[in-house]
C-alpha cells in the first residue's frame, strides 16, 4: 500500500452529500501493460472528489500523468500523455451484486487499486505512433517508416504455400 493513496472519508461515511477534494501526485508500481507503461519512477496526478453516498463514498475526477507506449505496428516507443476519467464507488459493507468492488475499511479507502484498474485498463491494446504508420516488412523486417526494401507489400496468401512447392508440377499442363 502507498501512504498517499490511503484516504480518511471518516467524516464523509454515513453523511451524504459530503465532500473532500483529493489532490495529489504519486509513484505507483505495476502500471503496465503489453505495449504501454508508467514508469514506477514517474508519478501520476490524482484530481478527485470524495462525496458520501448512501452506499458508500463514490469517487470521482481524473488520474493523469505520461504514458510510453510501443508502437504495435513498428515497435518505435514514443511518450504520451493520457487523463482518465474516474467514477468508483467505495462500498460500505458488502453488498450482494457489488463483491468485487471497492471498500472501505474503517474509516479509510486505499486508492492504489482503483489507481491501478483506471490507469492500466486505459492503456492502448493496440498503439500507433501515428495514424499512418507503415510498420515493419514481413519479409526482412525493415522499419517501412524509414526505407523502402523492395519487397512486395502485399502479403503472400500462406494457405497456397504448400502447393508452391508443386510449382513443376503442376505448371505442365501439356500433353506428352
């Protein structure tokens, strides 16, 4: 747990319609993803509203701070900036129909977690470093942004490529 991202809403809990700004800029380990991360050294910026709720206190605002992502097409890794819009609910108690999500113990909310959802579950699936980019050749692997190696760039259709090793034979279509 990070101590900054450990919150009293003691004095929210069971008083709707209360509120506590939380501002804050923290480290958070294990912000990553396939293609994209947030470096444990580099921190993200939290702009929230605590407000009590009848089932607990929802949070809400955004989680900002700097991306680097590889570009899935040609594996350039370039920075970007992202801001996440949250809207959690930290439940009292244990309601039925929302087991997996957010508590709050005692009178404290660990927002490590939810920091952890919104930031990794933004992270791109599939990044590109721009809209156009031309990625690598799929015959000898050249970054297609910077040169053009000559190859063809229509892929070959893989299901023939069994029967091109049948070239011969079935390229004589004349009777003997």
């Amino acid at each position: 747990d990070v101590p900054g991202l450990i919150v009293d809403v003691g004095s929210l809990v069971g008083r709707p319609g209360t509120t506590r700004d939380i501002v804050s800029t923290e480290r958070v380990e294990g912000l990553a993803g396939v293609l994209g991360w947030v470096g444990e050294d580099e921190p993200v910026r939290l702009d929230l509203v605590a407000e009590s709720v009848l089932e607990g206190v929802e949070v809400t605002g955004s989680i900002s701070g700097r991306m680097h992502l590889r570009c899935s097409r040609c594996l350039r890794d370039y920075d970007e900036p992202f801001r996440q819009r949250v809207e959690e609910i930290f439940y009292v108690g244990a309601p039925a129909d929302e087991e997996d999500g957010y508590r709050v113990v005692g009178d404290t909310i660990d927002l490590e977690p939810m920091v952890r959802d919104v930031v990794v579950l933004g992270i791109p699936v599939t990044p590109v470093h721009t809209r156009d980019c031309r990625g690598l050749c799929p015959v000898c692997g050249a970054d297609l942004n910077v040169t053009d190696c000559g190859h063809r760039s229509e892929p070959a259709d893989l299901r023939w490529a069994p029967l091109t090793s049948l070239g011969g034979l079935l390229g004589s279509t004349e009777e003997e």
